[in-house]
C-alpha cells in the first residue's frame, strides 16, 4: 500500500503534526497512525478532505491502491457481520444455560461458571466489534448501517462527529446498562418462570 506513505510524506510537506492533521479532517490522532501504518484505510470522506488538504486529486493519492483498499473495507464489514453472530449466540447461550439450569434449581457454581464462560465470548466479540466502529470513525447506528452495505458511512457529518466525542463514556455507560438490565431481565424471568411451573 503506498496510501500510507502519501499521507505521511504530504503531512510532513505541511510541517504538520498527526494531531493537527486530524484536526484539520475531524478524526483522531490515533486514526491518522492507523493510516499512515496501513492498519486501517480513510473511508470516502476523509480522502476528499485530505485530498482537498493536500492539493491532490483522489486518484493521484490512492493511485493503485483502490481494489486494496475496497477489499480492506469488505472485510472490515464482513468481520464486523460475524462478531455480530457471536455476539448473540453466545450471548443467547449464556441466558438460555443460566434460564434452564436455574429452574432446575442447580448450585449457583453450576449456573454462573458455564454461564460466564458462554458470555466471556460474547463480551470480547463485543469488544472487537466496538474497535473496527472507533477505527473506521463509525459512531452513529446510520454510519455503521452504510458501511455494513458498502455504502459511504459519512463519518464527517455533524451527528457523527458528535456522536464521536463522547464515544469512551457512552461505550463505558451502555456496557453498565446492559449489565444492570441484563441481570434483572434474567433473575426476572428466572423468577416469573419458577412460579408459573410452581
């Protein structure tokens, strides 16, 4: 891939830093590394900027890097898609074992220890899953849904950007409420089914 290096040795023309790239195109720094290290490619806006930035047609900054940089791409939608499916069948299987083994009336070791470990790969899948959205600057569910069909998520528009800065703390917020809801939707229904079979 030369992108990388395109983008490194037109930053370093303009005696600009990573941090002041990313300003200049509404990304992080660490998304500027990422591409300047060919770990993760600029999607259609943010190459518009920076060839807007950098006086540069878009061909002549990707030259032949296109048919790479799409196939990146998919598989970044496709990776995406299948942390998905592991995510919810784990997930599933870890409520459904924790449902069954407590209306069972099962020892708690016998219920948690299974059950965490169904989770555990739900929660990295989640995690990982949670890293392609930061890499690719998805933060907002119409971003993610375009880039899933290929589309050009429009990472630059105001609600993204928006939706991007309080990216940690919403992450961090929506993991201790799905945690808070999932443990009483359980212990609810553990509950609702245990009297209906009583």
């Amino acid at each position: 891939m030369e992108l990388g290096q395109h983008i490194k040795g037109h930053r370093a023309r303009l005696g600009m830093s990573q941090e002041q790239l990313a300003e200049a195109i509404f990304v992080s720094r660490q998304t500027i590394s990422n591409w300047e290290t060919d770990r993760t490619y600029p999607d259609v806006q943010s190459l518009l900027l920076l060839s807007n930035l950098f006086g540069e047609s878009v061909d002549d900054l990707i030259k032949g890097d296109v048919e790479e940089m799409k196939a990146v791409l998919t598989n970044e939608a496709k990776r995406l898609n299948r942390l998905g499916a592991v995510m919810a069948a784990c997930g599933g299987a870890a409520v459904v074992w924790a449902v069954a083994t407590a209306l069972l009336d099962l020892s708690w070791p016998v219920i948690l220890i299974p059950a965490i470990a169904l989770f555990a790969p739900a929660a990295v899948a989640a995690g990982m899953a949670e890293k392609i959205k930061r890499d690719n600057q998805l933060f907002t569910y119409r971003a993610v849904e375009a880039f899933m069909r290929g589309e050009d998520p429009d990472v630059a528009s105001e609600a993204n950007r928006k939706a991007g800065r309080a990216w940690w703390g919403k992450l961090v917020a929506k993991t201790a409420i799905a945690i808070v809801v999932g443990f009483c939707c359980g212990w609810g229904l553990i509950s609702i089914v245990q009297k209906l079979l009583a």
